[in-house]
C-alpha cells in the first residue's frame, strides 16, 4: 500500500512531520485542524491520507529538509534552526537553495543562543575572538561569526553541547534555549541570541506545477486560518445601549463591538427583552471569569465565551 518513496507522485501531497518528539504531537493537531485524517500503516512510518491526497511521512526532524530537496516529500514540518542550518550548509557547499520556509506555525519555539559558564562576565561577541565554540548549528554560527567579524573556532558536536565546556572541549557553546533548564543545570548562561525559532512549514524553493500546487495552497489557506483563529474567543452577550459606553472601555483590546441585527429589532441592531441589544466581540486569548464580571457589573448580561471552530477570512 505504501508507495514506494522517491517516485515522484504528482496527484498527491506527502508531508514530512516528526515521528516524536517536541514537534510530532502539535504538527499532527495542526495537520487535523486543518481537517486532514489518515490511515496508519503497520510500519507507522507512513500515513495514507483519507480526506485529501495528503501523505504523511513520519520520520527524524533532522532528515526533513534533505527529503524536501531530494523531492521525497512536498512539504515538511520543521524547526526553523533545523531548516536554516541546513540551508546555510548547502550554501556553504556552493548549492542552490532547495526549499524554503512557507509559514511560521507559532508552536516549538526556542531560540539558538550562544551561553558561556556563569561565571565569565559577558562584555560583547568580540570577547569570543580566538575561543572554542561546541555547537550542533556550525553554519549558523559560522555566518553568525562571520557577520561580527570574529575568528572563533567552530567545534562541531551532534549532541551532548551543553556538557562541552566542562569536559574541556569547548569555551562555550551555541546550543538551542527553550526552558533554560538544560543551561541552568550545566552552570551556563545564555548571552547572545542568533536565531528565533519555531515550527515552520517549509516546502521546496520552485514551487509545483501540478496537482500538487493547489493542494499545497489550499493547505496554507487552511493552516492560516487555524492559526488566526487559535486563542480567539467569541463574546456574546446582550446589554442596553446606555451601557456601551462602559463595555466599550472594559474591550478595548478586543475587537469591535458589534450589534448583532436580531429579527424584529430596530434597522441599526437587534433589541430583545427590555429593548437590550444583542452584542457580539471576537477577543484574542482567554476571557477570564473576573474579565466577564467586570463586564456584567458594566450592565452586560448572558454573557457567553464560545470557541471558534473554523472561519475563511
Ligand atoms: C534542545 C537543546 C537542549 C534543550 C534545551 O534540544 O539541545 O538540550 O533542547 O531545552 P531547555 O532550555 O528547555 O532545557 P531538543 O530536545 O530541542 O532537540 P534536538 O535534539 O532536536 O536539538
Ligand atoms: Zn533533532
């Protein structure tokens, strides 16, 4: 039933997730949100996509960008560290660029920082001239170094980083933060910050020109729309007009406030009991319970927090 991988199948779309770890569970939900379902394979390598032409692929992290720019698969899910460093390798190798990032996807992030142990007092990157710098990003590092003019070693290390310094190996290192935990634990600390990263989609630099192309697309619409609308709660509640002036301050971070025309109601909105009016706001993030009593004390009533499922903007 699985494909044989390589062969280029241009009615459907095969996308490259991690099979576990940090972004394997968020990149399946976003992938579902997105209304995608699959029947898993016995190998649970390979998962045949049942609602579209969508594959997945599941494999390690680290392997998602030489899939996309061997055409293994179309797109990927992906750190922007991982993608970034390997673009920056193939470019080092005087290789074209193979893919490319095709939209943030606002989970897995962290950021790849130089730390050096506690104790040294930081005064700039040019104290890092002449030093020893263990790290699993050498060729974001080395543009890095490259761009503040210093001549530094690169010590390139597939694992265990953070460790380097003590067992002498290393000065310091170039390592991804998220916690600060794994830092914290190895008496080191963070001092420059050479890359923002997340979960990105990423896909191949030239694009498709078949089926493929509008499946892709309808993918990105999709995905933009689950991560406009995550966090995003719709507010409902009714009050009298005297009152909107005092709702209106209380929801000003929110959206507008609109009145919802009900049916019978006066031409510029609904009126229901007691001639209130029916109102509605899209807030971003949480509505917290003291947020909704300030508001009933403002003169709001049925207030309800709804979720929003899906929307095309
Ligand atoms: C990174 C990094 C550290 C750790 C930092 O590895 O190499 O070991 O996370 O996290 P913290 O600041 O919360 O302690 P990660 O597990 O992300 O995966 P990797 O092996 O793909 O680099
Ligand atoms: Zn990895």
């Amino acid at each position: 039933m699985t494909p044989p991988l390589g062969t280029a199948t241009r009615d459907r779309l095969r996308i490259a997730i991690q099979k576990s770890g940090r972004l394997a569970e968020p990149a399946r939900s976003l992938l579902a949100a997105c209304g995608l379902s699959w029947r898993e394979s016995r190998d649970k390598l390979f998962c045949y996509g049942e609602s579209l032409p969508v594959d997945l692929l599941l494999v390690r992290d680290d392997d998602i960008p030489g899939l996309i720019a061997d055409g293994v698969c179309d797109l990927g899910v992906v750190g922007r560290n991982e993608l970034d460093e390997q673009a920056g390798e193939r470019a080092r190798n005087g290789l074209p660029p193979a893919y490319r990032e095709l939209h943030g996807l606002g989970f897995g992030q962290c950021r790849l920082m130089l730390a050096v142990p506690e104790e040294w007092e930081w005064q700039g990157p040019q104290q890092l001239q002449g030093l020893r710098i263990a790290t699993s990003y050498p060729a974001i590092l080395a543009g890095w170094l490259q761009r503040q003019g210093i001549d530094a070693h690169v010590v390139e290390l597939s694992g265990s980083v953070e460790i380097a310094p003590r067992l002498g190996t290393a000065d310091l290192i170039c390592d991804l933060v998220s916690s600060g935990a794994t830092l914290a634990a190895n008496h080191l600390k963070p001092v420059e910050n050479l890359l923002d990263s997340e979960a990105v989609l990423a896909g191949p630099a030239g694009g498709f020109d078949d089926a493929r192309a509008g499946l892709a697309q309808m993918l990105l619409r999709r995905v933009d729309g689950v991560l406009q609308l995550k966090d995003r709660k719709l507010l409902m509640f009714s009050a009298a007009r005297e009152s909107l002036p005092a709702l209106e301050r209380l929801l000003q971070d929110a959206g507008p406030l609109v009145i919802v025309p009900t049916q019978g109601g006066p031409a510029q909105g609904g009126s229901g009991q007691n001639g209130a009016l029916s109102l509605q706001t899209m807030c971003e993030g949480a509505v917290s319970w003291q947020q909704l009593e300030e508001l009933e004390r403002a003169g709001a009533r049925g207030l309800m927090v709804l979720t929003v499922e899906r929307s095309l903007a």
